[in-house]
C-alpha cells in the first residue's frame, strides 16, 4: 500500500452534524424535539378511547355515555393503571366495560341486563366505580 491509501483508512469519518445535540439540531432547524411533542399529545388526551368494536357495543345496547359516566370511566382506568393492571373489567351502575389499560382504550362492553349469567375470561383486575 502506498501513502495515500494508508492515510485514507487511518481517516476517520465523521457523518451527520459534528459536536451538536439533538436539541441543538431542533432550535436550529426551528422544529420542536420528539419528546416535546409526545408530552403536549399525553397532556391533551381527553380520556378513554373506545374501539370500533365498543362503540358499536354502546350503540346496539343503548349504554348510557355522559359526561358523568364518561369521568367516572376515566377514573376507573386511573385506578387500574396505579395498581398495575392491563386488560380490566370496570363496572358502572349499569355497563361494564373491558379496558386495555395500556392502550387506555376500551375493547367492548355489556350492559347490565346482559350481565347476569356472562363470564368474563382475560381479565387480571375488577373496578368498581
């Protein structure tokens, strides 16, 4: 090997943009970090969401989704996440509903005149609100 080829391998190569951080690289191309975004999505979410599957669910047995039913909900899936539980039947005065806590979105939902008599399997928790 010849000079010039030692002096190319012996080179190191620096990609990208040499001795900023991330955050440096976001304030100077104007744009907000991934994390910044992420938290402004987790303060702003309105709750619980609901599947296709629990929306036809609530529709088909008429469950009742007020406000106040719709916070309680809320509360219920808070209480299941402070005690570390993922897929959860919470039970109102007339529904309950099967939450994945993780996902924070509930799968389906039974009425209470359904209720009598129905098993419900794949639950690790039951919150009654």
């Amino acid at each position: 090997m010849n000079q010039i080829d030692l002096k190319r391998i012996s080179t190191p190569i620096t990609t990208g943009i040499p001795h900023t951080s991330p955050q440096e690289v976001a304030d100077s191309v104007g744009t907000r970090s991934f994390k910044a975004i992420l938290q402004d999505k987790l303060d702003s979410s309105q709750g619980v969401n609901f599947s296709r599957h629990a929306m036809n669910r609530v529709m088909e047995r008429n469950i009742d989704l007020s406000d106040e039913n719709i916070e309680r909900l809320n509360e219920g899936v808070k209480l299941a996440g402070e005690k570390g539980l993922d897929d959860t039947l919470i039970l109102l005065d007339n529904a309950a509903f099967i939450v994945s806590v993780r996902n924070n979105t509930v799968i389906t939902t039974v009425s209470r005149d359904e209720m009598t008599g129905n098993v419900f399997t794949n639950i690790d928790g039951t919150v009654v609100i």
